[in-house]
C-alpha cells in the first residue's frame, strides 16, 4: 500500500515537472519570437529611415 502511494506521487511530480517544462520552453520560444520581431523592425526602420536615423538607431 505504501510503495502504491509513493510510486502515485513520483508519478505526479514527474508530470508536474514535464508541465512546467513544457511551459518554460513556450515562455522561451515566445521571447525568442519578440525578439525576432523586434531586430526585424530595426532592419526594416534602419532600412526605411534616412542615413542619420540609421546612425541614431544602432
């Protein structure tokens, strides 16, 4: 009966570990993605932008 309850709760936190594994990976991915954004839209004003806004950006 012990070893039952032992091996319920090592399974539980096994998913409570993948979960929040799985969570800080999409927390990740997302900041990744911001930050893809982000030096795209500074291409792109850099690009858009006279030399002296360029300058001023970087």
């Amino acid at each position: 009966m012990i070893w039952q309850v032992a091996f319920f709760f090592l399974v539980l936190a096994i998913f409570f570990m993948f979960f929040k594994m799985l969570q800080m990976n999409k927390k990740f991915e997302t900041r990744q993605q911001e930050r893809r954004d982000f030096e795209l839209s500074q291409r792109r004003s850099a690009m858009l932008g006279s030399k002296k806004d360029s300058d001023i950006s970087s």
